[in-house]
C-alpha cells in the first residue's frame, strides 16, 4: 500500500504541480520519503485525490491558529508544520481525511459554461431554465451569470456590472456565444454528497485550505464570489446525484428545460455509478426537454439535448481546468 502511495505522490509531485504550486511539490516529495507520513497519506480514500485532500486537511487545522503553509515559507519551515500536525493531532487528521471531500469549487470554470449555457439556451428560445449542478460545493458556477467575463481581446460580456472578472485566453480560430440569450432561469439546484454552507465559516474555511499556496488570485476571486453567492438564493440537496436526480427533475414544471451540469465530477465516479447517471439522464430525456452539459466522459466538453424524446449531440470547448483557456469547437 506505501508504495503506491508513494509513487502517486511522486508522480504528482512531478506533474504540473511543479510548477503551478513548487512548495506543495516539495512537501509531496518529503512525505513520499517518510514512512510515518506515508501511512498518513495511505488513509486517503480512494476515489478523492490524495495530496488534495492530506494538504487541505494540514491547512484546514494550521488555519485554526493561523499558522497556514503560505506562498514564500521557506521550505523546511513548511515540512516542520506540515509533518508535526500530521503526528501531533492525529485524531483531527483522521476525522478530516474521513469525511471530508475535496471541494474546491472554482469559480473560473465558468468562463466555460457561460458559453456552453448560451449555446444551449439557443435550442430552447425563449423557455425558462432551471440549472440542476452535480456535485456544486458552494455552488458558485450555478451563478455564471452573474459575472463578468474577458476572452481574450474581445469585448466583454455577461454581467458587466458584477464586481469579479473572469479572464479567458481564447485559442483556436472560433468565437463562443457573446451573449446570454433572454431565457430567465427560475431555479438553481444543486446535489451534492456534502454540500457546502456558505454561512458556516468552518465550510468555509474548507473552501480556502484547498487553494494551494501560491494562488493567491484563487482566494481573492473566490472571495468576490462568495459575496455574490451570499445574495442570491440556491437550492442545495444532499445525496447521491443519481437518487436525487430524478425526484428533482419530477419537481420542475413541465415548461421549464433543465440543465443538467457538472465539471470534473465524473472522474471521481466509479465507473458503474458514472454510467448509472448518463442512463438516468437519457431515461429522462425521453420523457422531457432537457440539456445534459459535461466534461471529463468525452474528449472535450459536451452537451447532449434533447428535445421531443430526439437527442442532439455537440461538442462544446476543450478548456483548461480551471478556466485559463477556452478553445471553442462549436
């Protein structure tokens, strides 16, 4: 077991981690070396990400005294925080990697799903929308229209007035929907096995522990967000998607097209639980308008509509996971 554990955090240290966070790639290296934090790590469950969730859960409790890893620590000062909260609160450790999941909730994947929302909107003129998200953390992207978005040079769009900007590199040589079309959206939904409250600050200390070091930008834009999110009213259900998902969909008027989402949640399914959802979606397609909005199944982003029991497939964008680039296919 320690030594799968210890190449996973090896492989990970080399990935792009490296260079998006060297402090955390650093720390990686350290535990993979230490048998007494290796065990630590190999109590990680198997379907979260395992340096995610053992370094959210360190900064969760150094957080608490506001001792937190941070950008520019030098690097044998992080290891010593790092490995004496592992072996000095082990009952906190254990209870945080026991129940906790890795819910980073970022905000910049919208820049992505403004366009792939418009896109969609445009097959049902003129009919109200209900945005159903699968696994929402805080549920800042069920509020993408509330923001404001750059792409590249061109003009920007969405919610000019919002105080958070979403900047975009655009590649390739096809330009995303510019405008939201006039569909009003009259519910967001969404399931979550542990949805986050954003009126309880130890939720929200969770939300934070999880932004690496280094990103300073992350917390400034998820603070902006939190402040939208904290004005608007959103329906949060706690569950499994796939028995949740048809009692919600049963609850929506029949005019109303919902739209299915979600953003890096399939690759934290097992296999039969991510094919049980695409079924339920389809089974229900056949009985109502609806869209299905996703990534991380396909090759790129996809929606797959359905209007009048006929299904339409499109590929969407290829985009960075966080948002930093939008490669439109549409």
């Amino acid at each position: 077991m320690t030594s799968s554990v210890e190449d996973r955090l090896r492989k990970w240290a080399e990935s792009p981690t490296k260079h998006s966070s060297p402090l955390y790639s650093h720390l990686a290296h350290r535990c993979a070396d230490e048998p007494d934090l290796l065990r630590w790590a190999a109590k990680t469950p198997e379907n979260q990400p395992l340096p995610h969730l053992l370094f959210g859960s360190v900064q969760f409790l150094l957080m608490q005294e506001g001792q937190e890893i941070r950008a520019g620590d030098d690097y044998e000062a992080a290891y010593r925080k790092f490995s004496t909260t592992l072996l000095e609160r082990p009952d906190e450790v254990d209870q945080l990697l026991g129940t906790r999941y890795v819910q980073t909730n970022e905000v910049r994947r919208s820049v992505l799903l403004f366009p792939a929302f418009a896109r969609v909107a445009q097959l049902f003129p003129g009919r109200p929308l209900a945005m159903i998200e699968i696994g929402p953390s805080a549920g800042l992207n069920l509020l993408f229209d509330q923001y404001r978005y750059e792409y590249g040079d061109h003009p920007p769009v969405g919610n000019l007035a919002s105080p958070l900007t979403l900047h975009a590199e655009l590649r390739g040589d096809k330009i995303p929907p510019a405008e939201f079309p006039p569909n009003p959206i009259t519910r967001r939904i969404g399931l979550d096995l542990n949805p986050i409250d954003v009126s309880d600050p130890l939720e929200l200390r969770w939300l934070k522990a999880l932004i690496w070091p280094e990103h300073e930008e992350r917390r400034e834009r998820l603070d902006k967000a939190l402040t939208i999110r904290r004005a608007f009213p959103i329906e949060m259900v706690s569950g499994d998607a796939v028995e949740a998902l048809p009692v919600t969909l049963d609850s929506i008027a029949e005019d109303v097209v919902p739209i299915v989402f979600h953003t890096h949640v399939a690759n934290q399914l097992p296999p039969d639980r991510r094919q049980a959802l695409l079924t339920e979606i389809d089974r229900q397609g056949s009985q109502r308008d609806l869209a299905h909005v996703y990534n991380c199944i396909e090759p790129h982003t996809h929606a797959a509509i359905f209007i009048g029991s006929q299904r339409l497939d499109i590929p969407l964008a290829n985009a960075h996971d966080h948002g930093h680039w939008v490669e439109w296919l549409d």
